[in-house]
C-alpha cells in the first residue's frame, strides 16, 4: 500500500467505555505489557516492569523530558462574571506575555475582553487577537519577574487531563500525570509511555547497563487535534518545540554504532528521533521546531523498538504507531487489547513493538 492510500477510516475501532482507564494505578510499573513481535506477528502477555528482562547490556532506551504544566485555567469575565476555560497553548512571546489559548465557551470571547484569574484577580488578561473558532491571544498583565508569573499559572492552573477522563483534575492528578523524569517545563500533555517508570524500574535499567537518553518534545494539542480529511496526506500538523543535545546523541548513535536496540519510549520520542538524522542514519542535534507527521508506510531510521500506550480512534499517535508496527498488526494487536481487556488511553496499559 502506498503512502498516499491511507485512509482516516482505517483507524477507526470501538474501545468499550469501561476499558478507558480513569484513575492510574498505585504503582507506576504495575501496567500489563503487550509485546508485539514485527518479525513473526506473534503477541504476548507481559507486565510493564518486565521490560528490564527483554533488553540487554547497552541498549538505549529515548525518552521525552518535557514537563506538563498546569495548563487549564478558569477564569471570569469582566462585568458578566461568566466563568471561562482557558487552555494555554504556548508562550509566543515571553517578554510581553502573549500566549496562545483556547476558550470555552468562546462565542463570548471578544478582542478587547479582559479575563480575572484567582481569588483576589493575582492575574488579568486581555484577548488581543482571533485566532480560530476557539483560538485566542491573550496578553496577561503582571508585574513581577517571568519566574513568578509561572509560579502564578502553576497555582492556579489546574492538570490539563484529556476529554475521555470524564472527571474533574484531583490532587494527585499533579504528580501522576507526569513523568518522574520530567525536567523541561513547556507540555500540555503528558507523553503517556513514560509514565510506566518508576523510580526502581530506572534503577533496574541502569543496573542492567541499559542507557537512559532524553530529548525534549514540548508536546502541543496539536497533537491531539482531530483529524478531519479522509486523505492522510492532506492533514496539516502544527508545530512542537523540539531540543536533541550532544550528549543524547552521543549516547543514540553509540547503540546504533554497537547494534544495539534503540527504543524510542512514546510515539514523541518516536517523532523527535525520526525529525534529526543524518545523511549516514545517525542522529544528530537539533534545535528548532517540527511539524512532521508520521503515518503508514514510513521507513524509520532510528528507533528499532517503541514502547507506547494505547491511542485513541484516528488520532494521529495511532496512526503514528501503525507506521511502526504496520498498520494491519496494529489493529490486530489493539484487538487482542481489547479481548484481554487491557486498561486503555492516557492512565492505560503500555504496548511494545519489537
């Protein structure tokens, strides 16, 4: 099948309601496992902390350090009081405080409105700009250094948790819907394969001699953004801040050089890998931003395994996946998740493609 063939409907499949995890488990690393093997088609039954056991001495495991901030704010309207979501996109400029966000509900939106945040209104905001039906800019107005003015969003933000998760953000929702190597602050979503890690299980890995690199992936929603046209190649993605350094790649390309597995963790790390390689099929730094989509039939030159959750229906991480593994053994793979009743989505189960 060739590139252009793909189809949107070929990534549909019904995920029964209770398989859609809505709280994590207690232990991170508790997650069941299930192993796709590309050579034969064959699946099997693992538990997450068992991937210590499928990978030897100098493999690579490349994970995404990004760092989800507490995106989702609430905040009132000026005169009517109307209570407004707002989701913050990213920070287009730092200085004057011009972000990019969403509304809800945005037929009240208008520039020239201004929006409280918090108790005693610690942060105003102006919608200087239409982007989208419920895109706007705003211009936050704050005095104090841009240090503060994140501790600000970080208080009164709350955890941006997918639609699916049909519960309000709790407490814990903080720590969980992280990752415990998230150093780089800029996410609005959690690059879901890391959060199998536990403390112990990094432990085990370095133990066992297998190399943990970290490339920065400030994950978007345009990740998550439906795609709308039936025609794969004509859906446009919008652009991610990506960061390789030296020492990531020195670590990669010293596994490729051994022939070792180099496993991508999450369809991020995935993209990340895939956006910066080099005319010998080595990585090499970047620093910039992508907009690369990837979907069947996609030769990757990287990774050689991935570890990734769950997806849901047509969204451009399955689609992702299916380039990895072939899209028919992906769906068949999903299928047996389901029959096994795997946990499913963001606080889900974890598959891994050999």
């Amino acid at each position: 099948m060739s590139m252009q063939r793909m189809k949107l409907s070929q990534f549909r499949y019904d995920v029964p309601k209770d398989l859609v995890a809505q709280y994590p488990l207690d232990n991170r690393d508790d997650s069941r496992l299930l192993v796709v093997h590309r050579d034969t088609g064959k699946f099997e039954h693992r538990m997450f902390k068992d991937v210590v056991d499928m990978f030897d001495e100098g493999d690579v495991f490349v994970a995404n350090n990004t760092k989800v901030f507490p995106a989702k704010m609430y905040g009132n309207k000026e005169k009517t009081g109307a209570v407004i979501e707002v989701f913050l996109l990213r920070e287009l400029n730092r200085e004057s405080l011009l972000w990019d966000v969403l509304v809800d509900p945005a037929r009240k939106i208008r520039i020239g409105n201004k929006l409280y945040f918090g108790e005693n209104d610690q942060l105003v905001a102006e919608v200087i700009d239409n982007t989208t039906s419920r895109g706007r800019t705003l211009r936050f107005l704050f005095n104090g250094s841009h240090e503060e003015f994140m501790q600000t969003i970080n208080e009164l933000g709350e955890t941006p948790l997918p639609r699916y998760m049909t519960r309000p953000a709790e407490p814990e929702d903080r720590d969980r819907f992280q990752t415990i190597y998230a150093t780089e602050e800029g996410a609005v979503a959690v690059p879901t394969a890391g959060l199998h890690f536990s403390k112990n299980l990094l432990k085990r890995l370095e133990i066992k001699g297998i190399d943990m690199a970290f490339l920065t992936l400030h994950i978007g929603l345009g990740t998550f953004r439906e795609v709308e046209v039936e025609d794969l190649s004509k859906h446009k993605v919008d652009s991610e801040q990506l960061i390789i350094n030296e020492q990531c790649v020195s670590q990669v390309n010293h596994g490729i050089e051994q022939g070792k597995k180099v496993v991508a963790v999450g369809t991020t790390a995935l993209r990340g890998l895939e956006n910066s390689v080099s005319t010998t099929n080595t990585l090499k730094p970047f620093s910039g931003w992508t907009n690369r989509f990837i979907y069947p039939n996609y030769d990757f030159q990287i990774a050689n395994a991935l570890i990734t959750n769950f997806h849901t229906p047509q969204s451009t991480l399955l689609m992702v996946t299916s380039a990895f593994a072939g899209h028919e053994l992906t769906m068949e793979a999903y299928h047996e998740a389901i029959k096994e009743k795997y946990r499913f989505f963001a606080y889900g189960d974890a598959l891994l493609i050999l």
